[in-house]
C-alpha cells in the first residue's frame, strides 16, 4: 500500500477514503474561520501540513513546515 492509497473503506462502493502510512502522531486545530489545520509527524522526521476547508476539499499546504509557518 502506497503512503496515501485511496481505498473503499465505508463500502459505499467508492474510492474516496485515503490511508496514510507511516504516521507516528498526528496534530489537528480547529481555526476561527471553519478550516481545520493537519501536521502530521512521519517516521523520518518528514512532516506534512494540511489544511482541511469542508468536508471534501483537503489540501496539502507544505512539508517540513514549522508551526508558525502553516499558522501564516
């Protein structure tokens, strides 16, 4: 399975659920706006941020982005 493989995993017979591998901890904020910000903490040291805006639209922000850079 790749690091982020798209899968069925509610059986609504649809690819639209993701699994990512390698993850030691995970972070996630709720901001004032209604977006929610994702750090996720990779084995390696190779941090990943998200930013998730409604219930379909998540997007890759940066990797190895420090804290207060993903707040900007």
């Amino acid at each position: 399975m790749d690091k982020r493989d798209r899968i069925d995993y509610d059986n609504d017979g649809k690819l639209d659920d993701v699994v990512i591998c390698g993850v030691s901890m995970f972070r996630m904020e709720a901001m004032g706006d209604g977006r929610w910000w994702i750090k996720l903490y990779r084995e390696g040291g190779k941090d990943e941020v998200f930013w998730l805006s409604g219930v379909t639209d998540a997007r890759h922000y940066s990797e190895h982005a420090s804290d207060q850079e993903a707040y900007k």
